[in-house]
C-alpha cells in the first residue's frame, strides 16, 4: 500500500468520522422535531487490488445517508388518519349539539315546558284570575323563545359547516401544492443516486396531515415520486395537481325553506366530488344529515306542542264567551317560528279556560243577499274555528281575504268586490256547538293542562300515540347522549391506534439521545485514531526523505 496509501486510509477514515459527528449532531438537534426520521450512514469498505497481496483494504467509503423509517407503518397511520379525521369532526359536531340543548338544566326545553304546562294548572285553580291567565301567556313565549334559541343554533351550527369546508378545502389545496413541489424536489434529488431525506420527512407529514381531511391512497414510482388519488381522482401526481373547488348549490329542507350550500368539484374534471373519510367527509354528514336530524325532531316537538294545544284551545270558551281561538299561531308551526298567536298577545281574555261544545262542521244555507258592498252578512252560527271556511261559487273556490273577509268569532262574511255578485255561494265551516260555562270554569285549562300526560307523539303502526311531550324529548336527548357516547369512543379507538402505529414507528424513526450520543463517542475516537494515524504516516515520510 505504501505511505502515501496509508495517508488515503487515514483521511477517510477522518472524512467518515466527521459526518459521522455531523449525522449525529443533526439527529440530536431534530429528536422533538414532529415528523423527522433519524438519518444514518450506510458505510462500504474501499480496498484495491495488489499484485502481491490480492485485494487490500483501502479505507472506508460513505455510501449514502439513509432516513429510518417503515413505510408500511405509514400507510397504516394514514389510513386510520383519515378516520380519526372523521370521528373527531362528528365528535365535535354532536359536542355542539350537546351545548345547544344544555340538558338537563333549568333553563332547557324539558323545563320549560313543564313550566308551561304548569302555568295551566295554576290557571284551572283561578280561571278568572288576570294574572294567572298573564302567567300563561308570558309561559307561552318563554316556551317559544326557547325553541327558537334551540332552532337558531342548530341552523347556526350547520351553516358553520360551510365554512369549515371551505377553509379545509383551501388547507387541502394547499398541501396537493406543497406535496407535488416535494415531488420535484425529490426526483431532482434522488436521479444522482443519493436519497432526498428531508424533503421525504416533508412530504410524508403533508400526507400524514392531508389524510386528515380527506381519503386518499398514495404509490410511489421508481424516481422517488408519488400518486396521490381520491374518490378515485388524481389530485397529485409526478407532472400534474388538480385543486378541489366549491361550488354553491341549493337545496331544499324537509320543512320546504331552500338553502346554498357548499358543494365540492374537482377543478379540472369539474366532476361532483363527496369524500368518503376524513374530516371534510364528517362536515358534509353533520350538514346534511346529523344535525338536520335534530333540527327535524325538534321541529317535531314543537308542532305537537302547538297542534295539540290549539286543537284543544279552540274547543273552549274566552273570557269573553267566545271560542275556536286559537293559542299558538297555527301557521308558524316550526321550532325556529313558534309564537303565541296574535289573540292571546293582544288580550289574555282570550285565553279560553272554560270548556266548550264539540266541533261541528256546518254548511251555510246560500245568503243570496251577499253582495258587494252591502254590510257583513250574519252566518247561522258564530264561534267558527279559524282557517276553517271554504267559499265556493259555482265551480270556483274563492280566496279569503281577496275575495272575502270572515269575522270568525261573530260568524259574520263580507265579499270584497263584486265579481261574484248574485253567483249563488256554498258556504262551508267548523264551529263550537255548546256556548260558554262561564268565567268560573276550569274545564278546557284542565284539559290542556293535561295534555303534559297524555300520550300525543310516536305513533305506531296503527297510528296510535304512544308517547308524552316528556318521553318524545326524553327519548330524543337520550339518542343524542349515545350517538355523542358512540363517536367518542370510535374517536378513541382510531387514536389508539394511530399512537400504538406511531410508537412502532418512533422505535424505527425515532432519535435515541444515548445512542446519539454513543456515536459520537465512537466518531471522536474514529477521528482521533485517524488523525494519529496521519500523523504517524507524516514522522514516516520525514524520516524516509532524511535517508
């Protein structure tokens, strides 16, 4: 080998070592850095053939720098962070509706209509009394009030699902961009033979965070790039990334209203696109399906409530002997609109705690003196329930309140031009066929007062109610308890075992500071040995030049 040869031995030897010190160093600063992977020399022996000796040893060489890491363990904390995604998203969702309801509490909805109903009973025991029947009204649109509430936060929370969507979109564009420029970084890398470490940690962490929102699957090709695909689309590959858009589309609600919501496309294709996983996949399901659940068994309730007291309220009698008024406004049925009808806000005379007759539907004998102009025409009956008159002359039905006007209480009718003038008219109502007990009864207070234990939701199979106010909510809170219960622990579980995943690869991936520090323990004797090696070599040479 000779000196000369020597001195090459000692100063790779020397070379490795000071990368070796340099490796370490770098793994030791990056050991609580989120998603680096430990770096390690891979080392090769160098030798040369001798014509004496054969192959000799001729130092060390540094082959590479390779990251450590378990791409299957990759795969698998990808595929459970697309779940984790979702289960926190709908955890979150359910969490918000739990917030929306407070129950129990004393300021709930099950409290509030205990309260109600309570505000009746108070009433059966003084139905004269102005400031019980005060009590019942003030009840009435504390009751609403809190449905709106209920209602108003149920809209508010889904319509904040637009805007989450949105901005993960615009997260998940962002990350297709960063992962196809790592992509390019990578090749440009790696065609020299040598491994693009960092930008691998970098790009593996915006998959790690990308599977998050949406489901993806990834390969990657021989130059070291990846295909990142969803819903079996392209969004990343070696030469191409496509953005995901929103679009605004309409939709129509159970209840009839129509809202925009946030559609999503993909930018190129413009084919529709609905992710299957992740937390965008969550989004779209608590939009369109959980939290319209809710909005529609609370809707629910409140119809009942109304429904059932009005029917019941128009069977009694006000204060003023007068019956078929109505106590909620029977055209505001819905939980975000409940309200206490116009009658009882204006006067709670009309408040009707005394029983009446039965409901009776009447067909007026044909006035034929009911012309345009003339005053209100006196119909046989008054009392007559409200929205319940149907006017029709010869084959056409007429319109309330563009063809006539009824007074239901005095039982009065009145046309309101004369284009129907002399045609003769077929009068048709529902009205009350008992008068007033007097101010002194109870009856109809105690009946809806009873209400509260009478079974008015659920009906079966035979249309038979098999349900209480109470136990439909009840029912309905206790659902969401174990749907919230359930999402929790599907949360839980897929973290576990993203962490146990993520502890397999930490044993691979992770910095060990004692074996960090092990190792340049090892470098520094390496490089002195070498040095001394170089030096020895020098005193040599001296001493063979002096000869």
């Amino acid at each position: 080998m000779g000196l000369f040869g020597l001195l090459g031995v000692a100063s790779k030897g020397m070379t490795m070592a000071q990368t070796g010190m340099d490796l370490a160093g770098q793994n030791i600063s990056n050991a609580d850095v989120e998603g680096y992977s430990r770096k390690r020399m891979n080392l090769q022996a160098d030798y040369r053939t001798d014509g004496t000796f054969g192959q000799m040893g001729f130092g060390v060489n540094v082959v590479n720098i390779q990251r450590m890491r378990d791409t299957f363990i990759d795969q698998q904390i990808q595929q459970k962070d697309q779940e984790v995604g979702y289960y926190t998203q709908q955890d979150q969702t359910l969490d918000s509706v739990q917030n929306i309801f407070t129950e129990p509490s004393t300021t709930g909805i099950q409290t509030n209509i205990d309260q109600f109903f309570d505000s009746w009973q108070n009433l059966a025991n003084n139905p004269s009394d102005l400031s019980a029947r005060t009590m019942v009204k003030t009840n009435g649109e504390i009751l609403s009030d809190v449905f709106h509430t209920a209602a108003n936060g149920l809209s508010d929370l889904r319509n904040s699902c637009n805007d989450q969507i949105q901005s993960s979109v615009d997260k998940v564009n962002n990350l297709t961009k960063e992962i196809f420029n790592y992509n390019r970084e990578i090749a440009s890398v790696e065609i020299s033979g040598q491994n693009a470490n960092d930008s691998r940690d970098k790009r593996d962490q915006d998959l790690k965070e990308l599977a998050n929102y949406i489901d993806i699957d990834s390969t990657e090709d021989a130059s070291g790039q990846i295909t990142v695909t969803t819903a079996g689309n392209i969004i990343v590959s070696p030469a191409y990334q496509q953005d995901i858009t929103t679009a605004s589309a309409t939709r129509t609600l159970p209840d009839g209203t129509t809202v925009n919501d946030v559609g999503l496309q993909f930018a190129d294709s413009h084919k529709n696109y609905v992710p299957q996983n992740g937390q965008i996949a969550a989004l779209l399901d608590s939009r369109d399906t959980i939290i319209p659940q809710y909005q529609a068994q609370l809707d629910t309730l409140a119809n009942s409530i109304v429904s059932t007291v009005n029917a019941q309220h128009k069977l009694g009698y006000t204060m003023n002997g007068y019956s078929g008024i109505e106590f909620f406004d029977s055209t505001s049925t819905g939980a975000a609109d409940m309200k206490v009808s116009a009658s009882i806000e204006s006067d709670v005379n009309n408040i009707a705690a005394s029983a009446g007759g039965q409901i009776v539907s009447f067909v007026e004998p044909a006035p034929t003196a009911l012309t345009f102009g003339n005053p209100p025409t006196q119909l046989t009956n008054k009392n007559i329930l409200a929205n319940s008159m149907k006017v029709v002359a010869g084959t056409t039905v007429l319109t309330e309140g563009t063809d006539y006007s009824v007074d239901y209480t005095r039982g009065t009718i009145q046309m309101l031009h004369n284009g129907y003038d002399g045609t003769p008219l077929a009068i048709s109502y529902q009205y009350s066929d008992s008068g007033s007990k007097g101010s002194g009864d109870n009856a109809n207070a105690m009946a809806i007062a009873q209400l509260r234990e009478n079974a008015t939701m659920n009906p079966d199979v035979l249309g038979t109610n098999t349900s209480t106010y109470g136990e439909y909510y009840s029912s309905f809170i206790g659902k969401l308890g174990l749907a919230k219960n359930q999402s929790s622990s599907n949360l839980d579980t897929r973290t576990y075992l993203v962490k146990q995943y993520q502890t397999q690869q930490d044993s691979i991936a992770g910095v060990s500071l004692d074996d960090e520090m092990s190792d340049i323990i090892k470098y520094q004797h390496i490089y002195a040995a070498s040095a001394r090696v170089i030096t020895i070599a020098g005193d040599m040479l001296d001493t063979l030049i002096k000869m």
